[in-house]
C-alpha cells in the first residue's frame, strides 16, 4: 500500500510523518508519533477520550484520517502544560481530585481547554453540554464539571 | 489487503472525475463522522477515498445576490454557527446542524454528509427541506440541482447518479416576517439519534401564515415533505384547529419502524405534538423578524 507523506504542526512544532491512507490520527500520534496521551475509547467518536484541536477546532482523532493533517496545526494534551507549568485545568483537576482512572481525562482537559476559549465564563449547564462528548466512567462528572467551573472562575481573575 | 488511496484534490473538477472513474469504489471524505466509523467496522472498504475539503467551494459560505445563502456541503456545524449571519435568517438549519452528535463531532461533520448518509433520522435534513433548500450536485455529466427532499432514497441510498457530489446547498433568501425551527424527541438531553425529528418554516403577515413548509425525520424510510401539513397552515393564524390539522397531516405523512428508540404508535403520536410545538417556536421567531 502507497504510503502518503505528510508534513503538519503537532503542538506547534513541524512534524513529518508516513502513513498508510485509512489509519486514523488517532492511529499516527499513538503508535507512529509515540503521542499515548490521547487515548483511544470506542474509536467511533462516541467518547472523546481521543479529543485533539485541529486549527484550534476540537475534534475526535479516531474520526480523522492522518492524512488530513496536512497543513494544519494539531493539539493533544502533551502541548497543554508548559513544560514543567501545568496549565490552570490540569492544576485543578489535580487539587479538585477531577479524576479516578484517568482514561477520559486527557480529552476532557483538551474539550474543557477548548470550552473556556470560546466561553471564559459558561454556566454549569453549558459546561455539561459542552462536555457532553466526553464519557467518565469513573466520576460520575459532578467533579469535573466544578474543577472546570472553579478553573474559569480563577483563569478570569488572573486576566483582570 | 487490498490496495486503498487518499486524494484531496482542489479543485470540483478533479474529485468528480476521480470519483468517477473509481466506479463505486470511491467514498467521499467529508466530516467522516459516518465513513470512518463504517470503515473502521468493516463495512466499507473503499478503493478511493476523495477529501473534498480543499475545495473551496465545498467548504465556503456565500450570501447569494438574491439576499439568500449557499452554503458548502462540506463546512463543519461548528464553523457554520460562528457564521455572524446564517444563524439569524436561519436559526432552525442552525440548531438541527449543530444537534448533530458532540462538540468534537460538530467540528467535523457536515449537511452534505448528513444528507448523503442518508439515515432517516439525519437533524439536518428536515429543517433543510422546510428551508426549502436546494443542492447543487456536479457529477460526470455536468451540474444540476435537486429539492433536498428528492435526494434521499431510503436508509442509506440516495437519488445521486453514480459519480456525483453534492457541492452545496442554497437557502432562498427570507422574506420579513419569517422563521424556523428544528425540534427532536429523544430521551435524553444530548447526545443521541432523533426518535421523530420536525423541522417548521414560517412566513407570517399580520398574523396570518402566507407560506410554510414542514419537514419530518425519522418516521419513514426517508426524511419527509410533509405538504399536508402545510396547506394546514398557510392562510391561518395558528389557530388550534390549524395546528390540529397540520398535526394530524403530519402523522398521517408517518410510516415509521418499531426499534429500540420508539415504537410506531410512539412515533406517530410524537410527529403531531412535534409539529406544535416546533411551528409555535418558528411563529415566535417570525414575529421577531
């Protein structure tokens, strides 16, 4: 099978790589990149355990072809903390105790990111919706929901 | 293993002639919230796959000269609700888009592809046919347009000759005085496929309907246009009897399956309570425009 060469941005570095034409992104950046911290749950786009950006956008990398990351940016939980510094929704989900397994939380901490972008200050409603494709099996989200709402709160102090 | 290719090509020209020239074996990428699930389980096997997002008609959203849309068949929900104008001429095509699957699927999936899935049960499709939309399809033998209504064929099957690709759909322009509104039943609050879906499309003056067009989803092997319904409303002023009727039209209009999500007497009863209250929402709407 011909091979399709790809030149894209992972985590605002430039990466190359080669794959076969129907292996998912999510396929590439575990197992040809050695990117594991996007996980892979049902691998039909029902879970979000394999939540990445691509040009910011948050999209499941199970329903993504590798070979569409060509020319565009991608995001995964390893380009989230800043080396050493965890972003402010990994530091709480820590402190708040947001997780049990952690199987889900790579892709909920990268919808949550992608969530307060667009809404610094959502409701409790709307970060239910807006995490409503991201499956826990473990917390029962109440935790999340407020380690998110608590994040928001505090990211919206720091930018005062 | 067999041999499989991935083309994304720039230009419409060029995808529709690969598409062709595969003869069957070629799958439209669009969103591929649908083909990469049924690639992954076996069920289809393309030879071909043609991304179509490079294409910038396909993925681009116009305001036509007549003071309507034309939006491309393969734009995300996601980037069409960031659209500052679309939402509020249409906020029923907007909701019935963005109700389909999760945040992480909105950023992908599109109205072409859910038209061309051709499920039943597809959001988008019955708040397209109130719209009155209209695709524009290129295929080898050059371009047409179809209602959106004559596009799907059954689950699964459209009315697409072999080798065309649905490029965009066009939304004619609003008179004042007009709205829509795109309602589901499911039993939950998010995340799950429509048990009856009901898309409405008003044009009101003083009070009375001048026009309507009432699209029903998942109670028939396609999505419906339900006429009846309509003739109901238009020339009333929403009156009980009026919507009693346009009620009754459409479930009368339903041929719906027993499955796990509802039972045919469910579903026919949900197709008239749907109607109200969907058409009340689009006569609000209507009244702010």
């Amino acid at each position: 099978m011909a091979k399709v060469h790809v030149t894209t941005t992972i985590n605002g570095e430039p990466a190359e790589f080669l794959c076969e034409p129907d292996k998912s992104m999510l396929d590439v950046l575990r197992n040809t990149l050695g990117l594991t911290g996007t996980k892979e749950g049902c691998g039909t786009g029902d879970c979000g355990a394999c939540s990445i950006t691509v040009d910011g956008r948050l999209v499941c990398a199970c329903l993504m072809l590798a070979a569409e990351a060509e020319g565009h940016e991608i995001g995964t939980i390893e380009g989230m903390a800043r080396g050493e510094a965890l972003h402010p929704l990994q530091q709480k989900f820590l402190e708040m105790a947001a997780l049990q397994c952690g199987i889900c939380t790579p892709g909920v901490l990268i919808a949550a990111k992608s969530l307060l972008e667009k809404n610094p200050d959502p409701t409790e409603t709307e970060v239910r919706f807006g995490l409503a494709g991201n499956l826990c099996r473990c917390t029962g989200y109440d935790k999340i929901v407020r380690a998110v709402l608590e994040t928001a709160a505090e990211m919206r102090e720091t930018a005062q | 293993m067999t041999d499989i290719r991935y083309l994304a090509p720039r230009s419409l020209e060029e995808a529709v002639s690969a598409f062709a020239a595969a003869q069957g074996a070629a799958r439209i990428l669009a969103g591929g919230t649908d083909l990469l699930v049924q690639m992954r389980n076996g069920v289809v096997k393309p030879g071909l796959i043609v991304d179509i997002k490079k294409i910038a008609e396909m993925t681009e959203i116009a305001e036509t000269p007549e003071g309507g849309f034309r939006i491309g068949a393969a734009i995300s929900g996601a980037t069409l609700a960031e659209h500052p104008r679309f939402g509020k001429a249409w906020p029923g095509v907007l909701e019935a888009i963005n109700l389909i699957g999760s945040k992480q699927v909105q950023g992908r999936a599109s109205p072409g592809g859910n038209l061309c899935n051709g499920s039943p049960a597809g959001d988008s499709v019955p708040a397209m046919i109130a719209a009155g939309a209209v695709v524009t399809v290129q295929g080898p033998n050059g371009r047409r347009q179809m209602p959106v209504e004559a596009v799907p064929a059954g689950p699964g099957r459209t009315h697409l000759a072999p080798g065309e690709i649905v490029v965009s759909f066009t939304l004619p322009p609003r008179p004042a005085g007009s709205g829509d509104a795109y309602l589901r039943m499911i039993p939950r609050t998010e995340m799950d496929i429509a048990v009856v879906g009901c898309g409405v499309s008003l044009t009101l003056q003083g009070g009375t309907v001048t026009a309507a067009r009432v699209g029903l989803g998942a109670v028939a092997p396609t999505v419906l246009l339900v006429e009846d319904a309509a003739r109901a409303l238009i020339g009333s002023r929403l009156e009980e009897e009026a919507l009693e009727a346009a009620a009754a039209a459409c479930r009368a209009a339903c041929r719906p399956i027993n499955d796990k999500r509802g039972t045919i007497a469910y579903r026919i009863k949900v197709a008239g309570v749907l109607l109200k209250r969907t058409a009340a929402i689009a006569a609000q709407r209507a009244g702010g425009n």
